[in-house]
C-alpha cells in the first residue's frame, strides 16, 4: 500500500482532480495548505508599498492505494500539474502498513477500492 501525496499550485487543483479520477484513484484527500521551496516566497506591491510573502498558498491532495498503482497516479499528477514554472511542487510516495475502512473493518486494498 502506498500513500501518495502532491503538493502544487492552487490553479491546477481541478485538472489534477480530474486527472486523478481518469486514473482510476477512488478517494482522496485535498487540504489548502501554504509553503514554500526553492524560491523563498515572493515579493508583491500592495498601494506602493513592497512586502514579501514566504508562505505561498498551495494544494495539497492525498491518496492512498495499492503499490500498483502508484506510479500510474503519479504520472497522472505530473501531467495535470506541471505548468512548467518555479513553484510547480513536489510529490512523495510513502509506505502504508496498514489501512482499515471504519464502516465495514476492510482493510488494504478493499479499504481503498470502490
């Protein structure tokens, strides 16, 4: 089990929802979350004043599923988010030990299938 967690700008998030779906992911989790890597934030004008902002708004989508189907989620998320600019994101993939769905006590891969 797997647990695959993307990180991305907030103006791609209906793309990667739909790229996600089309991929056969059967749940997930988006949270608004901000952040920042390599740029270090950004600097805005607001009424002639300049401020910097270090935390960026980003989205941030969780998915669990079997193992084998992790690198096809992936991919869906790098088409669907890349824009091709800094500040695009950063996908983790990490082990699962377990998952139980509390309705029923499945667990793995019948927890996460339809």
């Amino acid at each position: 089990m797997k647990l695959v967690t993307a990180i991305f700008k907030p103006s791609r998030l209906d793309a990667v929802i739909d790229a996600l779906s089309d991929a056969g992911a059967t749940g997930m989790t988006v949270s608004e979350v901000r952040g920042y890597g390599r740029q270090r934030g950004k600097t805005e004008v607001y009424r002639g004043a300049e401020y910097e902002v270090r935390l960026l708004p980003k989205v941030k989508i969780e998915v669990a599923c079997p193992a084998s189907e992790a690198d096809r989620l992936v991919e869906a998320i790098i088409q669907a988010a890349n824009t091709g600019t800094i500040g695009d994101g950063k996908i983790f993939i990490h082990d699962l030990d377990s998952i139980v769905r509390i309705r029923t006590g499945e667990r793995d891969d019948l927890a996460v299938s339809g």
